[in-house]
C-alpha cells in the first residue's frame, strides 16, 4: 500500500516568519511544494561553501548551525534555513548537521523562486529576514 509523502502543515509554515503574511490557501498551494526529508543524528544537510539547492522547515529534531567550524545555533521544530542559497545562488554559509535524528520538509529553488516571484508580501519577508541575518553577521 503506498502512503502518499508527508506534507508539511499550513500551521508549520505560518510559522515560518517568511510565509506569515500567507492566507490557508496558498500555504496549503506551497505546502503542497515540499517534499519530506529524514536525516539521521550526524548527517550533514547543508555544507558551508558548497551550493543550496534547497530551502528547509524542520518538522521534528534538532540541527545544530556552524560558521567557520563553530557553532553559532540550534535548529529546531518550526525553524527554517537554506534561503539565502536560494536567493543569489552563492554558497551556503553556514554548515547545518543533525544533532537528532530530523525530519524536515524541503522545497526546491526552481519552485521557491516563482512562488516568492507571485508573491511580493512574500518577497518583502526575504528582504527583512536577509536583514536580520546580516545584522547578525555583522555583530560576530
């Protein structure tokens, strides 16, 4: 009997500060985008320096966040991660590896991009996220 693949709640994602400014139906539209990824404690799920295809929501677990080898948070259930690899198509800039074992949904560049494209509430959002990590960057 095949199950059809886990989807992420339109619930998880409102609480994604990035899709907050979205009504039930196009979270359920997006939802309907991602797809469902376990990882085991140790794996490594995205490498500083390497490409990001992927944009992330963590249903379940915990990951930890690395710059330059050290550790600079923690990753858990409603957190999300990989969208600045999906905006300018550089680097990832930080190392995210399962602390536990994690599932997540993920969401593809070729499907985040028009979606944010159709949706300016949406792409303000990026803007203002883009924002606070750069403050964040700044103050290390």
């Amino acid at each position: 009997m095949n199950r059809p693949m886990a989807k992420p709640t339109p619930d998880l994602l409102r609480n994604v500060p990035l899709f907050s400014a979205l009504d039930d139906s196009e979270l359920e539209s997006l939802a309907d985008e991602f797809n469902e990824r376990r990882f085991m404690a140790g794996d490594k799920i995205a490498l500083e320096g390497e490409g990001g295809l992927m944009f992330f929501v963590v249903e379940s677990g915990e990951a930890s966040v690395a710059v330059h080898g050290e550790e600079v948070g923690k990753l858990g259930p409603g957190a999300a991660f990989g969208e600045i690899a999906l905006i300018d198509r550089r680097p990832r800039t930080a190392t995210v590896t399962a602390v536990t074992d994690l599932t997540t949904f993920g969401l593809p560049v070729f499907v985040f991009r028009p979606f944010v494209e159709a949706r300016p509430a949406v792409a303000w959002k990026l803007l203002e996220a883009m924002a606070d990590r750069l403050a964040a960057a700044e103050s290390r």
